[in-house]
C-alpha cells in the first residue's frame, strides 16, 4: 500500500529543494489538462450560440404564425 506520509513528504523535500524542476514538473504534468479544459470550454461556447440561435428562430416563427393566424381588421 502507498505511504502518503512518505510521498507526501518526499515531495515537499523536491519542492523544497528544486524548486523550479517541481514547479516545471507540475506545469508540464497540468497543461493537457489545461488545454482539454480550453477545447470543452469552447465547444460548449459554440454549443450554447448554437441553441440560443435556434430558439430566436423558432421564437421568430411562432411570432410569424401569431400575426398570420391574427383577423384582419378592414
């Protein structure tokens, strides 16, 4: 079984020592998830532009079909 104790300290002792290996270590170990994180975040973007664009053109619609169903006043 894993010591976390041990890890735990062991990494504090790299951190302390190295600090800048640790910090480039972490940055390389976090930066695919940095960048999966951009990419989700953008199709989620388009993907909300993309409902909200088609919810005005169905709103736009159903207010078309209102004014056409309306009685003409002559």
């Amino acid at each position: 079984m894993i010591d976390v104790k041990a890890w735990a300290q062991y990494v504090v002792e790299w951190a302390a020592k190295d600090p800048y290996g640790f910090l480039t270590t972490v940055i390389l170990a976090l930066t695919p998830l940095f960048i999966a994180s951009a990419l989700l975040s953008w199709k989620l973007a388009k993907m909300i532009e993309a409902r909200d664009r088609e919810q005005k053109k169905k709103q736009k619609r159903q207010e078309n079909i209102a004014k056409a169903k309306k009685p003409k006043k002559d």
